[in-house]
C-alpha cells in the first residue's frame, strides 16, 4: 500500500497593525461661504469681531478722546499758523485722517457692544472639527466646529481653548449676537487625546499686527509730511499749500504701497506653511 499523504495546511493569520488616527482635514470653503463669512465678518464688528463688548467699549473712549486732542489741533493751526488761510486749512485737514479711521473701523464695532450688554448670550452647538490658540487677530484663538448652518469660525481667548481636546466631541459655545465674543466653551464627551499647540511662525504674528499698524503709520506720514511742509517758509501760500498736501499725500500713498506688497508676500509665506503647499 502506498503511503497515504496527509496533506497539513497552514493557515497564516494575519494581524491588521492600528493605523494611527488622523486628525480630518476641514475642506475648503466654497465661494458662497467665503463670501457668507466676509458679510458675517464686516456685520460682526470687522477688525473687533471676537473681542468682549466691555473691552471695545474702553477702547470707543479712548478713541473719543482722541478724536477730541486731533479737533483741537486743527483749531490751534486754523488760528495760531503764521501763514494764509490755505496752508492753515490744508494742515488743520490732515488732522481728520485719523479721525476717520477710528470711525470707520472701531465706532461700527463700538455700536455693537453697546448692543451686546443688552441683549442675552446665545447658544451654539456643533462638532469640533479644529482649534488653536493662535487666529489672525492679535490676542485671541480660533474655534472651528461644524453646526448644521456649515461650517463656522469663533474667535476665542487662549485661555478657554487650553481645555479643548484633540477628538473629535460636541463643543457648546455660548456667544454675544453682535460682536459673537464667546464668553464660555463647553465640551461634551470624552477627552481622548490632548490637542498639541505647534510653535507660532513669525509670519503669523507680524500679520496679526499688519492691520493694526498699517492705519496708523498711515495717518502718521500724512500728517507729519504736510505740517512740516506747513511750517516751512514758502511762498506764495497757495503753492505753499499745494505743496504740503502733495508731499503728505506722497507719504500715505507710500506707506500704502509698501504695507500692500508687504501683505501680499505675507499671505505667501502663509500659505507655504499650509500642508500640501508647493515649495
């Protein structure tokens, strides 16, 4: 008889290795939302979106008082400036630069807090999709989550984001309806895993601090260019004062040129640090 084979199969077991998890990468805005989140951003107080209303109120005093000091300059030099009336008006005008920038940009922001210490807090409720401590407006982080409107951005101080985590859980966020200052940040869910802060690159800070110099170098070259020119002994007045308003106008139109270019080759070097970027 022949001998019998036994035929032995190997079974081979394989093990499946645990990926590690992934934080989701948020998709990018699409062109409606953009455009959503520019109108939400202008009607939330532009540059003072985030900040508490009692904060923005201080600053809408300090503001005043300094529209006040900039009118009575303009009426020292309409009455004390040795020269004729149109080098007196063209160096009392330039005074009114700053006061329309404080106007445009901080009393819309002004009305809204005093709105907001009126009116209740809201409650928004939604998915963590990301945060940090760091956003594009000086002293406050960023909150995203993704409620059933889409996505949305909150402005947060650092120091309710330290107890955000990593996973993804519900984050309850309660706001003011104007300035949408987030006064509290609640977490629904476990906290698996701890949210890593990386390093701030520079670039990041000096945008944050881009707007807020920009307007005020700004206002400053006009008016020093044109009340130097004013005091000069020029003659006759009105090329006296032609002069003045060219060389303070030269002035601010450099310093907007310059802050321009400096902005864009910013937003450059941010999006170099962005993942997936094109070195």
């Amino acid at each position: 008889m022949g001998k019998r084979r036994v035929q032995q199969t190997r079974q081979v077991r394989q093990v499946r290795r645990p990926k590690p998890r992934v934080a989701p990468v948020a998709p990018p805005a699409t062109a409606p939302q953009q455009r959503r989140q520019r109108e939400r951003y202008v009607q939330s107080g532009g540059m003072l979106q985030g900040y508490s209303p009692e904060f923005v109120v201080r600053l809408g005093y300090i503001a005043g008082a300094a529209a006040i000091a900039c009118l009575l300059i303009m009426a020292l030099l309409l009455l004390l400036l040795p020269y004729g009336w149109p080098v007196r008006i063209v160096a009392a005008v330039v005074w009114v630069v700053p006061i329309a920038f404080g106007a445009s940009f901080i009393m819309p922001g002004v009305r809204l807090a005093l709105k907001d210490r009126k009116l209740e807090p809201k409650m928004v409720q939604g998915q963590l999709i990301g945060a940090s401590a760091v956003s594009t407006s000086l002293g406050l982080g960023m909150l995203m989550l993704k409620t059933r409107g889409g996505q949305e951005q909150y402005l947060v101080s650092p120091e309710k984001l330290v107890k955000v985590p990593g996973n993804q859980v519900t984050v309850m966020v309660s706001m003011t309806p104007n300035l949408r200052h987030v006064r509290s940040v609640g977490i629904m869910g476990q906290r698996l895993m701890p949210r890593p802060e990386p390093p701030v690159p520079d670039v990041v800070r000096r945008l944050r601090l881009l707007p807020i110099l920009t307007p005020i170098v700004l206002a400053a070259a006009a008016i020093i260019g044109t009340n130097v020119v004013a005091f000069l002994p020029i003659h006759p007045d009105l090329v006296h004062a032609l002069v003045a308003l060219v060389v303070g106008a030269a002035l601010a139109g450099a310093v907007y040129g310059v802050s321009f270019l400096f902005q864009r080759r910013l937003y450059r070097d941010v999006q170099s640090l962005m993942p997936g970027a094109l070195g």
